[in-house]
C-alpha cells in the first residue's frame, strides 16, 4: 500500500510567496534567512531558535511532501544573496568544525530509542489479550507494532548511509518502564495491560502535534524586526552544537512526528554544511543537496525490502536524501501524521485500503468503532475541517475489554525473585528478547541473514510472554514480561 | 416471485476462482464507444465516451462471506479460525459455515455404499458402486479458501491421450469409442498459464522443474521465472531427496529413473526480482476478437499480495502448516483476493473504491436457466434465501435476453443448474424438449478427480514432520510416459504433515500409546520419537473421462430449498485400478531404498476400497471435481467450445475445472484458471458485438 503523509502543508503558493518576500527583502518577515543562520557567526540564540522553528517546519514541509521545485526555489531564494570574502573563509572554517557525527548520533539513536520504546507497550498490550478474542483489537495493535519495527530499522538504515554504526542490543538502549518519551511531553508509558487507559497512553504516544508549533502564515507582515539585521551584538560562536540542538528539541517538540521534523532538518543543515565546506558555495537545487556530502555510508549495509516484509510499509534504503526523505514520510506518514489541531477531513483517508495513522487506529481502538463508513458532517465545520480528537462512528469494532490477562503493570525480574520457575521463566524471556535484538543488531552491522531470525523469536515471545502472563503474581494481578536487560 | 429490471451485461454464478476471475478482467476492462473497441481501464482516458461493463454475481454462500472491506472481511476470517479450531474433525470444510439451504458434500459424509441403496448422508446422493471423495466447499472465494494451493501446469501428452497413446472412451449410452484429445493444446494454453500464474501469485524456480517429457524444459516454460521465489523444500524433503536421488523404481514395464522436483505453489514467498515489474492482464484487439497478453509496462515492482484485510499480512508463508483447511494469515491464494480486485478499483487517491458497476447477491442459489426461441438464455431463476438459521427464501428471475450468462458453481453445480433447465421447442411441427446446452449428452458426465492413494512409515531417523506448507516437494517420474497407454500416470507429492490424514496423527498416537498404558516421560518419549520420523507419499492417480461418472438429478432428492441435489454415480476401471498397483510397487521400493518402515494399511471397511489382483488397495479424494461439462471440437462431443462457450446458446458460458476434457496429473485449479482466463478473450468479443446493437 502507498504510503501516504496525513500531513497538511500550507498551500505552496502562500511559502514560495514568503520565501520570495524574504529574498527580495520588501516586506518583513519574523526568521532571519537559511543563509545567515548558517553562516552568519553574529546571530544570537535566541534568532537561532526562531529560525529554527521557521526553517525546520517549512523546509520540512517541502521536502517532506515531495515539493522538490518548491524546495529549489525556496534554496534559491535563502542562498541567493552573496557572501563577502572574508564572511566566507570564516564561515567555512566555523562550519568545517562542526562535527555532524556526535550530533546525529545522539539524534538517530534517540530516534532509535524512541521507536524501540513503543515496541514493548505494544507488545504486551496485544500478548495480553486472550486467544480467539478481540480479534479487531489485535489486529490493529498488531498492525502499528510492526511498523514501529519497521521504522526502528529504517533508523538504522539512515544511520548507516551516513556512516554512523546504530545500537540495538546494549543496555543503554534499552527502555525502562515506566519512562517519558525523551521530548517534551508529559505522561508516562509503561507494560500494561490491554485497558482502556493503555489504548489511551498508545493514543496520547501517536497524538498530533501541539499548537505550539505552526505552520507561518500571513502573521509575517505583523512582525517588524528587518532581515539581516539581528542582533549584532551577539558574540560570535557556533550554535551548531549537540547541546543547543538537542536543547530545542527538548523545548519545543511535543510528538514524535516533530522529533522527525527537526531531525530531518538538522539532517539537511549537515549536508548543506557538507556541501558547502567542500565547494564553498551553498546548494542551490536538491540535486546538488541528494548526494555525496555526509552520505558515506557503505551500501551493502543497507537492509533491503527483500530482506524485510509482512511487517506494515516499505523498507526504504538509504544511499541519499532522497532515501532519508523517503523513510521519513513513511514513519510520519503512518505515525501521528497531523501537524496542527485540525486536519483537512480528505476522505481519502477513511476509504478502504488506506493506511490510517496510528493515532487514528488507537482511536478506532478506544471508543470501539472504525472510521471506516462513518458519518462526519456533525463534526465538520465550514472549511471542511474537522478536529483529529473527532471519534470514529463508523462500522462497530467489538471489543471485550474483560478478555485480557490481569497482568502487574510494569513488572520487573526482582519482582520474582519469590518464585524460581516465575523468575527463570521471565529471565527466559528476556533471553529470547535480546536474542531477537542481537539479530536486529547484526542485521544492521551487514549481516541481513540474521533478520530471518527475529521471525522464530518473535514466535517464541508471544509464548513466552502469554506463560507468564497465565502466571498469578498475587492476589490481584498477573506476572508479565519486563524486557529488561540480560546477559545471554 | 420478484423481478429484478435493472439490465445487467453479464451475470456471473458462483464467486470462486473462475467466476472471480472473468469479474476481475472484466472489470478492469471498458468499452470505448468511439473506437468501438473494448479497452483496459489504465488506457481509457476520462471520458464520457467510456461505457463501463455491468455485473451481477450470484453466491449461493453467506452474505458476510462476501464483505471484504477490510473490518468486515477480518471478522469473517476470523470467525472461520475460530471454528476451525473448535471443531474436532479438522477436514477441509471445518472452518466454513454448513448452511441447509446451500448445502455442500463433505468428505465426513463419505460412506461406502452397499448398492442398489444409495447413500444420502450428505449433500451428494451417491449411487457408486464406489462413493466419490472429494468434497468442495459453497461460500464467497469458493474451494480456493481451502485448497493446498499447488500449482503445477499440465503437460502436453496430457491434453492428447488419444493421439499419443491411442486411449479412446466410450461415448454415452453406445458401443462407439470417442477420442478424448484436448481441443487446445499445451502451447496454445501457455501464455494463459504464465497469466494464472501472475494472477494466483506462484511461488517456485523454473529451472528446478524436472518432468518426464520429450519436450526441453526450454520449450515447456520458454525464458520464464515464476512471480516468486521457491518456497523451501522441508527438511523431510531433503532426507528423501538424497536418499532416492539417481536411483530408479522398477514397474512392470518399465524402469523410470526418479525426479525429485520442488513443487511450485500458490503461496506468497519472496518477489522474484527477475520477474521485475507486476504486470497487467490486457486485452489487445485483434481483426476480429480480442487477445488477452500479460502487459509489462507497469512501474511498480511485483509484490506478494497478502491478506484481504490487511497487505502487511501474510506477505510470506509463514509455516502455520494449516493451508487445508485454512491459511490464518492468507498467504496461500484465495479467491476472495482476485474478487476484491474486481469490487474495488483504485481511486485518484490510490485508495480502493467499491466498483458500482459489479453487484454482488449472496445468499443466492441459482437453480434454473430458461431459453428463449432463439436459443438465447433468457432467465436466470434464483432461490434467495433470508437468513443463516431459516430456509425461508425469496423467488427471484432476472431477465438475461441482452446479457451474458456465466456458470462458475463448479463440477457438481453447473451439470446441476443445467440438468434443472429444461426447454420445449417445435421442430418440424413437434415439440421437443430439450435440456440447456446438452446436445451432446454430455453434461454431467465424465465426473473425474485424482485418486489418492496414501503410503505411510517411520523414517530411520528424524525428518521432524509437521512443518511448513503441506507438500513442498513431489516426484514427477510417473506424470507421463508409454505405460499411459496401459494404466494410469500420476504424480506423488511429498507430504510434510505426518500421518495426520491417513491416520489422524497425531492424535491418534496418543490414544495408541495411552492404551498401551505409557505416561510421562514414557509417553512423550513414544511420541517424539513416532512424530518426529513419520512420512507420506501420495500417488495422486489421474482418472479418465468415463461417461458413466455422472452427475444427474432426480426429482426425488432435493435440498432445503426445494432445489435438486446432485445425484452421482460413479466407479472406477482397470485402467486406474492397475496404476494403483503400479504405484504400490513403486511405493514399494522407495520405502525400502529409504529404509521406511512400513506402516500402510489398506482395509476392507475403508470408504474407498477395492481388491486388484487379490490385494486390497484405498484411497481417498484428492479434492479435484473435474469433467461435468467437458470442452471438445464439436456440439457432438462437448458441452463447450474451448473458450467455454456453450455450443447451443448464443449468450451461455460454463466454465471451471468442468471443462477440463482429461484430468493430467497436476492440481487442476491452475489449469482451469488458465483456461478460464482465455475464455475472456470470447466473453470480450461477444460484449462488443452486445454493445454496438
């Protein structure tokens, strides 16, 4: 099935007519040129930040939704204006400094983290839920795990192109329950049950962005600040550092789908800076920005769409931007997708053999009914909009919330240590769960055989799983699995 | 009695595989009216110039079998799985819904019979001498929801007993022998097989298929690959193979040297990356006609298609080792999935939208066609009945004088439905009655389908059955050769779970070993070691057409709805009965090469048993009903043409494994598909001429 990128941009018109108002420099706008925020030492935090939040989104939104003309215009028109000689050679030598391996590292295994730290809420929430009943329930939790999956390899897949050896398999990738996603949000995720409240922290896990962040719009000409004549007074340094960039993360994304967002950016930041430090000009179309650059990576790492299947979406390797691109609308696409508080109700997205976000499955979930055939006009106002909070009143999804096991919420291996059988039979467990992360792990190092190995484990979870799921803990409630840590 | 009047182009009966797949390729065709011409959808521009093709389904099966948006037709699957595992007898038909009013022979029927009484246990009333075995099930996607899913192609002997092996049969009711050679040959069917194959999604590697046959497997195939990659052998299938590999089995006539060969199937494994492209089934016309090719000039890779609810599901064969009755994740082919194809197109979305041009009834037994006095089909009458638990049902006729009539009910319907309709006309100042499209005597007659016989025994050592699809690997040697002329050929699967339908192990082995007393360690220790090394060879014995196998009807018996039952009376020949022997003696020798112990047992109070030779030999059905309304050169000699039109009726099609002329040794679903897809060729040329009056 195609993918499909729930996200709305703003009409393509109303960003080329702001990024044209930007180069011809007659209006005022709020974020200070593409250009200046890379090559201009001078520019304080504080403008770095604002033109964060306003490149990241719209060259996100461009690239992201296939704008590629769009996207050139937008290059030509921040990298048009010329750069003295002696800006230049500084620039270049700033610039040629920055390290973009620690930084992505640290962002793609925080991807890595974030998408491996659904896996084991998903999982034992659908492991839960007894044999021969829910069979909607299971299928749709089923559905979004195995594209989390899928989208943790993808990770990897951009790690590799860009030359930076993932990790799956050690301690410190692993999650621990319960636990904040690391971004700015506030609920925690944790194994629980199939309930209502773990479909809810599913669905609050995919939800939409915040209206913190938003797309520009016409509020440019409210602003008066000038173009390029930020704060001159700042002291000349590189913002460019793990710490400021992984600091805006922290305060300004709220979801996943913006973590990709401004990932993505400072994924495009790094290979303008690529380009630019070897040809000492700025990019000027897509084609110059796709390859070469930080993508160094060795292809034959690269695991391939024969090498993965079944598992929701497709595999995209990564050998350019163009990869990145593509693996990133696949995860954004089929996550929370919606970017602003209301979407446009395009039917499309409830027809048959559409892909519904994950945050529309959950909620399909959650109150008990598909989207699917629904009627929606109540909901709609007259923009044809609807707000994504919207419940799905379409065919009914019968779900027997009673029928799952009474498992402990987020149990640990220490809460066993009464009962020997129950512990080696969660220390089993965990065996099997590394097990399938050591394939992952060798996978990625360029050993794609070993995928066909998670297949078995994944078999040998679920039983494992459902044995300790059958086991009392106490009075009230069940043991589960901890997915913790273990030595093999 | 209610009428229905909105006019229908064609009326397509029954939603298995065949009917599935006319609705599909005709509904991704459409007439151009300004060329006059009918064309694939991807080449019809928007425009009002289009006339889409109108179609009306009729399913004898439940409604919900045939919802297939993806909520719906989960919650159906699923609820078959549900009854599969609760059911006690897992045969074929277990996890399907038993309905009174479209009832369907089941193999628990099977009883042998004690003539002249026949047995009416079941659905079938069968007169014998020997009961036929096979059974089929009425429900959306048809017997495709529970077929093993093999797919090998007919060879070319196959299609010309009589002129290569001089086989002739009697004609009905007369001492005067009848050719049985194919009016199409191997050649002439092999772009359609290429086509079946795409369609069905076959799984398997060209350059490992090994037949006994004059042909180079060069010209067999030509520079083919199947779709997909070769589902594994299993390691059973290993053991074997290098135990018999470069030997030969001595038959009476004969030393024939064995072929091991991996059996290509219906199943989803890895794209072939040399297949490229998915392709597109497209009409080209000709002069006068149209010619279906297999278009290359899709962008998109070829990917496996898995479940109707869900195309990340079951896009690999997992190794649930339940493909009969049921595959949980659809990774082995139904038909459900050509027929959701054809209920819904995609959209400018990409998304699929329901076709409003295809209608589906279920629910709905078509019984009767009745003829007008030019000959046409001019009514199809219909019994629909209103809910699962009652049999109240509702009388319908839809009117078909400007439409195009296709039977697809399979071997024991259509024969049936045609065997219901009978007709007067006056010739020469007489009146004469008639039956629909039987000129030649020949529907319902020739009722064909493989004997299989089961041999069974434990492996020296481990070969751990019960794993994977249920055959990955059969010995080709036997699928042709001189002894055609004498006895039977046949082709014998490997079988990778265990006993379990000979014996019904392993359950079986439980009981055994409880009664002899072993518990614990004791008892597990007794079934690993029996499970783990138990085999079975099939010998799948291709049965001739004989005019005596037939499907009648008898006013005395009928179902629930008032409507007859097929009454069947049928038995076996020497022919079949001495490759049986044969294949005994092959049996034989590979068991003993294989150092197997032998644990066969043939009894006299099994359903399907003989003596030949004073040895006892059984067997059971293979699930192959075939040759109710064989396709031939003339009106004299056949109910059809080779493209499955009725030779009597202007506007009528039968079509099916009902058609095939012989049986061959393969699993006839690809055969059939193949032919059935070739029929669209006609079916096209008919609608044109239909359009421009």
């Amino acid at each position: 099935m195609r993918q499909r990128l729930i996200n709305k941009i703003e009409p393509q018109e109303t960003l080329l007519k702001g990024a044209r108002a930007l180069a011809s420099n007659t209006i005022v706008s709020d974020a200070i040129s593409m250009q200046s925020l890379l090559t201009d030492s001078s520019i304080s935090k504080a403008d770095w930040t604002e033109g964060l939040k306003y490149h990241s989104k719209t060259l996100t939104n461009l690239l992201l939704n296939d704008q590629i003309e769009g996207f050139n215009h937008y290059l030509s028109t921040q990298f048009g204006s010329k750069i003295s000689e002696s800006e230049s050679s500084k620039a270049k030598k700033r610039l040629s400094d920055v390290d973009y391996r620690p930084i992505l590292q640290d962002l793609l295994q925080t991807a890595i983290l974030i998408e491996h730290s659904t896996i084991p809420p998903y999982l034992t929430a659908l492991y839960s839920i007894k044999d021969g009943t829910n069979a909607s329930a299971s299928q749709i939790i089923r559905s979004v795990v195995v594209e989390e999956m899928l989208h943790m390899i993808m990770v990897c897949n951009v790690m590799n192109a860009v030359s930076i050896q993932p990790s799956v398999n050690r301690p410190q990738n692993y999650p621990t329950y319960p636990m904040k996603l690391p971004l700015n949000v506030d609920f925690y995720v944790g194994l629980e049950t199939f309930s209502t409240n773990s479909i809810a922290t599913f669905i609050a896990i995919e939800s939409p962005s915040s209206p913190l962040v938003k797309a520009p719009t016409s509020d440019h000409e409210t602003v008066s600040t000038p173009l390029f004549t930020k704060s001159a007074t700042a002291p000349e340094n590189n913002l460019w550092t793990l710490e400021n960039m992984k600091g805006f993360i922290m305060e300004n994304v709220h979801t996943i789908g913006e973590y990709y967002d401004v990932l993505f950016f400072y994924i495009v930041v790094f290979q303008v800076i690529a380009y630019y430090t070897e040809h000492g000009t700025l990019p000027q179309n897509f084609e110059e920005l796709n390859t070469g650059g930080i993508f160094t990576g060795d292809p034959a790492k690269q695991i391939r769409p024969e090498q993965y299947y079944g598992s929701g979406g497709k595999l995209h390797p990564v050998e350019s931007l163009a990869g990145v691109i593509a693996v990133f609308q696949e995860i954004k696409g089929q996550g929370e997708g919606v970017d602003d508080s209301i979407f446009d109700v395009d039917p499309s997205q409830f027809e048959e053999g559409a892909e519904l976000a994950h945050y529309f499955r959950f909620k399909e979930v959650f109150h008990e009914h598909y989207y699917l055939g629904g009627d929606y006009r109540p909901f709609t106002d007259e923009n044809g909009m609807m707000p994504v909070t919207t419940p799905p009143v379409g065919k009914e999804l019968p779900v027997d919330w009673s029928a799952a096991y009474p498992m402990k919420a987020n149990p640990k291996l220490s809460d066993y240590t009464n009962n020997k059988e129950l512990y080696a039979q969660g220390l089993e467990f965990n065996k099997t769960y590394r097990r399938l992360l050591d394939a992952i792990q060798s996978a990625v190092e360029g050993n794609q055989k070993e995928l066909e190995k998670s297949i078995m484990y994944m078999y040998a979870l679920k039983e494992q799983a459902v044995g300790l799921m059958n086991q009392p803990l106490n009075a009230q409630s069940n043991a589960g699995p901890t997915f913790e840590y273990t030595n093999l | 009695m209610s009428k229905t009047d909105n006019k229908k182009d064609v009326i397509i009966v029954g939603t298995g595989i065949a009917g599935s797949l006319i609705a599909k390729l005709l509904t991704d065709h459409v007439f151009d009216v300004e060329k006059g011409k009918m064309i694939h959808r991807a080449d019809a521009k928007k425009s009002e110039t289009i006339r889409e093709i109108s179609i009306l389904m009729y399913e004898a099966g439940l409604e919900a079998g045939l919802e297939l948006d993806s909520a719906s037709s989960m919650t159906t699957y699923n609820e078959y799985m549900r009854t599969f595992y609760m059911q006690e007898a897992k045969v074929p038909n277990s996890p399907y819904p038993n309905l009174k009013q479209a009832p369907s022979p089941n193999v628990l029927d099977i009883e042998p019979i004690i003539p002249p009484f026949p047995d009416k246990k079941g659905y079938l009333v069968q007169f014998g001498p020997m009961p036929f075995a096979s059974d089929a099930i009425r429900v959306g996607g048809g017997t495709t929801l529970h077929w093993l899913g093999t797919t090998p192609r007919m060879l070319p002997n196959d299609f010309r007993l009589t002129e290569k092996y001089g086989i002739e049969i009697d004609s009905p009711d007369s001492d005067q022998k009848t050719p049985i050679n194919w009016p199409i040959d191997y050649n002439l069917l092999k772009p359609y097989y290429e086509m079946a194959e795409f369609e069905i999604g076959v799984s398997g590697d060209v350059s490992k298929q090994e037949y006994p046959i004059s042909e180079s497997m060069e010209q067999y195939y030509g520079d083919y690959v199947f779709p997909m990659e070769e589902i594994p052998q299993s390691y059973m299938d290993q053991k074997i193979i290098d135990g018999l590999t470069g030997t030969n089995v001595q038959l009476n006539f004969q030393t024939i040297p064995l072929l091991m060969v991996p059996s290509p199937q219906g199943r989803n494994s890895t794209p072939n990356p040399s297949y490229g492209k998915t392709r597109l089934i497209k009409a080209e016309a000709l002069q006068s006609g149209y010619q279906l090719v297999l278009d290359r000039s899709e962008k998109e890779e070829y990917k496996a298609l898995g479940a109707v609810w869900n195309p990340y599901m079951g896009e690999r064969c997992e190794g649930n080792a339940s493909c009969v009755p049921i595959c949980p994740v659809q990774a082995k082919y139904n038909a459900l999935k050509t027929l959701k194809k054809a209920l819904y197109k995609m959209n400018d979305n990409e998304n699929l939208q329901r076709n409003p041009y295809l209608e589906i009834k279920a629910q709905s037994v078509v019984y009767r066609l009745s003829v007008d006095e030019n000959e046409a089909i001019s009514k199809v009458h219909v019994r629909r009945y209103i809910s699962k638990e009652k049999t109240d049902f509702v009388e319908e006729v839809i009117d078909t004088s400007d439409s195009i009539v296709i039977l697809a009910a399979n071997a024991f319907e259509n024969p049936k439905i045609l065997l219901n309709s009978k007709y007067t006309v006056i010739e020469n100042g007489q009146k004469v009655e008639k039956i629909v499209a039987n000129r030649s005597d020949q529907v319902g007659r020739n009722l064909m389908d493989h004997m299989v016989m089961l041999t069974w025994g434990l492996f020296p050592e481990p070969i751990y059955s019960y794993r994977g699809p249920g055959s990955t690997t059969n010995i080709s040697s036997f699928r042709d050769g001189d002894f055609r002329s004498e006895f039977s050929a046949w082709i014998s699967p490997l079988d990778n779970w265990g006993w379990s339908w000979p014996a019904f192990s392993p359950g079986s082995d439980v009981s055994e070993f409880l009664s002899e007393g072993l518990f614990g360690a004791a008892l597990r220790d007794a079934l690993t070691y029996r499970l783990s090394r138990q085999v079975l060879f099939h010998f799948e014995i291709e049965q001739l057409p004989n005019p005596n196998n037939r499907v009648t009807i008898n006013d005395q018996y009928v179902d629930a709805l008032g409507i007859p039952r097929p009454v069947v009376n049928y038995d076996l020949t020497d022919y079949e009965k001495r490759a049986m022997e044969q294949a005994k003696l092959a049996s034989d020798q590979m068991f003993e090469r294989l150092e197997i112990e032998d644990f066969t047992q043939y009894n006299a109070s099994d359903n399907n048993t003989f003596v030949y030779n004073n040895v006892r030999y059984s067997y059971n059905g293979a699930g192959h009903i075939v040759g109710t309304h064989r396709m031939g050169f003339t009106p004299e000699d056949s109910v059809t043409n080779s493209y499955c039109k009725s030779w009597d009726h202007p506007n009528l099609y039968i079509v099916g494994a009902g058609n095939m002329t012989t049986l061959g040794t393969s699993n006839p679903t690809l055969t059939l598909s193949a032919f059935t897809i070739r029929s669209v060729e006609s079916i096209l040329t008919d609608l044109e001429t239909q359009f421009k009056n």
